[in-house]
C-alpha cells in the first residue's frame, strides 16, 4: 500500500472515531423505546420519510457530479466512483416491490405509509411543489414541516448548494440510513406478527434496504469518500465536520419525532 493510500485509510479511522460518539446518540435514542404501537409507526413514518427522500437527494447530488448526465457524453471522474454511484442508483431508484414491479425505495416507503394509515399528504405536497420547480430550500422554510424535519433538511441542501463533493460523499457514506438500531427491526417484526396487514410493506421496505444498502454498498461508500479527499488534510477536515453535522441534524429530527409522541 503506497504512502498516500495508507495517510487516507489513516483519515478514515480518525473520522470513524470522531463520529463514534454521535453514532452511538442515535442509535441508542430514546426514541426508539417509546416506539410500541402502530399508531407510533405512524408519526414516525411521518417525519422519517423526508429522511428516505433526502438520501436520494444526496445520491442525485452525487450523480450529477461524479458521473456524466449530459449530452454530448464525456468520461468524469474516476470509473470506481462512477460504478458505485450507477450502482447505488439502480438500487435506490428501480428496486422490486413484493408484485415483482420496479419502484424507487421513496415510493416504496410511501406505500408502506399508506399500507399504515400514516398521514402522507405533506410529503406529496413538498414533492408537488417541486414539481413546479419552485426552489427547494423556499419550499422547505415555507411548509409546515413536523418538528426536527427543517432543520434536516435544510442542512442537506445548504451542504449540496456548496458544491463540495468530498463533504457530500461523507455524508451519504455516515451520516445515513445505516443508523436504525435492531431494536426498531424488532418492533416492527413484532408489530407484523400481530397485524401484519398493516406493517407488511414497511417489513418489506427495511428487509431491502438492508439487502440492498447493507455492507456493500456502505463499504464501497467509504472508499468513494477516500478516493474524493485523498491525502488532503483540508478535506478530511471539511468531510469529518460535514459527516458530524448530518448527524446531529438526524438527531434533532429523532428528538422532535419523540417530541411529537410524547405531546400525542
């Protein structure tokens, strides 16, 4: 291993250690306790589907930059980052739902909400303005959003407006989806064996998502967030700072979720 391989694996470990503590916040929120009902899956499916859409808004972000979208065609960047990125969005955009169709895992989400008898009209409403190619971030500070949602939000698109690339593949590589304890994989087995008409595509929906996001796709996330800050001090600073801040924003969106809870 050359040098400047063995300085980046060197700054992978130090950023896995600084995120250590925040990582361990969240997985162990007290959120996930007071998790019991299905009516509880429902606020929380309420607020967690903007997280759900937001890691496919990063993925994009991804996309567009690190592989070729345009006509005429033109290699960019490196061919790993373009296979894991095309692969990661085959996952995530075209999965197969239980009937053998293709859906994104966003609306495979929504579906399951549905299944549930969550409330999905705020989320559809925030799609259908966008739709109208109204700004995203206009969009965000003028809905009313469930507690901790704003705030999440906002950090992602603010991060994506500054189009640092490194800060956004650190993000998406541990600051993500990869943050839902057992104990929640628990409730809701749980929750299927007692009214599984209702819980089934939400079962089904987190049985995917770690097939299809489990180490894999998370390893070749880390590599991808190596090879974008390479042995640049700089930008293992900017990655660590932007990976960190994702993950107290997903905490400010668990706190207001159990906020939410517990006012109900």
């Amino acid at each position: 291993m050359s040098s400047s391989s063995l300085q980046s694996q060197h700054e992978l470990t130090q950023l896995q250690a600084h995120l250590e503590p925040l990582r361990q916040q969240l997985i162990e929120h007290p959120l996930y306790a007071a998790l019991q009902t299905p009516q509880h899956l429902q606020r929380f499916t309420e607020s967690h589907v903007y997280a759900v859409w937001d890691f496919m808004s990063l993925l994009k972000s991804l996309q567009q930059t690190l592989t070729c979208v345009q006509v005429p065609w033109l290699p960019t960047a490196s061919a790993n980052t373009r296979y894991l990125i095309n692969e990661i969005v085959v996952g995530e955009e075209s999965d197969v739902a239980p009937d053998g169709s293709r859906t994104s895992h966003f609306e495979l989400y929504l579906r399951a909400m549905q299944q549930l008898g969550a409330n999905t009209q705020p989320i559809q409403h925030l799609v259908d303005r966008l739709w109208g190619n109204e700004p995203v971030l206009e969009v965000i500070n003028t809905l009313a959003l469930p507690a901790g949602v704003q705030v999440f939000l906002q950090f992602t698109f603010e991060l994506i407006g500054r189009g640092r690339v490194h800060e956004v593949a650190a993000v998406f590589a541990f600051g993500r989806e990869d943050l839902i304890p057992d104990l929640f994989h628990g409730l809701v087995n749980r929750l299927h064996e007692q009214s599984s008409e209702k819980v089934s595509l939400l079962k089904y929906y987190l049985e995917r998502h770690i097939e299809v996001d489990g180490d894999h796709h998370s390893h070749l996330a880390s590599a991808m967030t190596m090879e974008l800050c390479g042995s640049d001090p700089k930008r293992w600073m900017q990655a660590r700072e932007a990976a960190a801040g994702a993950l107290r924003s997903r905490i400010a969106l668990w706190d207001g979720v159990l906020s939410n809870l517990e006012q109900r």
